[in-house]
C-alpha cells in the first residue's frame, strides 16, 4: 500500500507531489504559496496530488484534473472549479465553494430535466431517493416521479444514451448508483434546479 506523503513547500522551492508516489508534479522556485504555484500553471493536471490543508481560497482551479487528490482539510472557498474534475477525489474536511455544496437529503425536491425532444420534463424527487451534485448546475438521482412534459405529450423515451421512458404520473428510476457523488455523468437520472438552466442545457 503506498504511503500517503504531504506536499512538501520550502522557501527555496515550492512543490507540489504525488500523494501515493511521492513524485513531484509541480515545482517553481518564485512561488510563495500553492495557491500561486497552481494557478501558473493553470489548468494543470493534479491527478492524484497531495493538497493536504492547502489554502486554494479564490484559487482558479478551473479545468483542472484533480481526480483522486488528497483535499482533506484543505480551504477552496471562493475557488473557481468550472469544468475541474474531481472524481475519487478526498474532500473529507474540506471548506468547499458553494457550487460543490451537496443537495438537501431526505426532502422532496423539484427538478427540471430536458429530454431529447427538448421538452422539459418536471420530476419531483423523492424524499428516499439518492441525489448528488458535483461541481456544476446539473444534478442526478436515483428515482423520480414523472409530474408534466411541456406541450401535449404524456410519455418520452430517450434513447441516446440509454433507453429511459418518462411517462407522467409513473416513476422513473435508474438502474444503479455511483456513491461518490462528484462524478457528474453517468446511467441515472439528470435534472437541474431551475427550470431556465434546463432549458439552456
């Protein structure tokens, strides 16, 4: 099993390394603070880096690959993430910026979903299903009641990427769950909050 190693920062060096192999993946020696190493080389990759109570406050971390990185304890208030990935990633602790916060649970919530007609499809989610968010406006879940379709259509199956029937008044479910929830697109049930959003995906 591969030893878990912090980032090492230094006055004359300011590095950033591999949690598990302990290979630096970025150094510069005119950087201060990871928050500037990061973002003179943004977007980077920062697959697997050990961020371990880094302060990336208001860092631009967009773009960024920082699947399986090790953010625990680490401050991203403020930080812009739009299109980083950060699957796998160890948040544990973490000072999030508001687009990562985690739906409420054990609540029924509205949401909007744009089928492939172009339709918008209102479900209501279930105060016992599953729903995550990642690091964006889009959603998912696991299981969702069919409310309306815009326009005269009762029923829907879209096909593109897995055949699914939304058909008013039944339920709509998924046929399996990824627990970590900033993986933001899979097989399951997609929706935004805000109707406009949906309309503009």
């Amino acid at each position: 099993m591969f030893e878990r190693l912090e980032r090492i920062e230094n006055k004359k060096n300011m590095e950033i390394r591999n949690r598990y192999t302990n290979e630096i993946i970025i150094s510069n020696d005119s950087c201060k603070t990871i928050k500037e190493l990061i973002e003179a080389y943004t977007p980077l990759n920062l697959e697997e880096a050990d961020l371990y109570g880094a302060d990336l406050s208001w860092a631009n971390l967009s773009g960024a690959n920082l699947s399986r990185a090790r953010l625990y304890v680490a401050n991203l208030y403020g930080a812009d993430i739009s299109g980083a990935i950060l699957s796998r990633a160890d948040i544990s602790g973490a000072i999030l910026p508001e687009s990562v916060a985690n739906l409420p649970q054990n609540t029924e919530i509205i949401g909007y979903k744009k089928l492939e007609n172009g339709k918008i499809c209102t479900l209501k989610v279930l105060k016992d299903s599953k729903r995550s968010r990642a690091t964006g406006l889009k959603c998912r879940c696991d299981k969702a009641l069919v409310l309306k379709i815009d326009g005269r259509e009762k029923e829907w199956t879209n096909t593109k990427f897995k055949k699914c029937t939304y058909k008013v008044g039944e339920m709509v479910e998924s046929d399996k769950w990824n627990e970590d929830r900033l993986v933001e697109c899979t097989n399951w049930i997609h929706f935004f909050l805000n109707k406009k959003d949906a309309e503009k995906y």
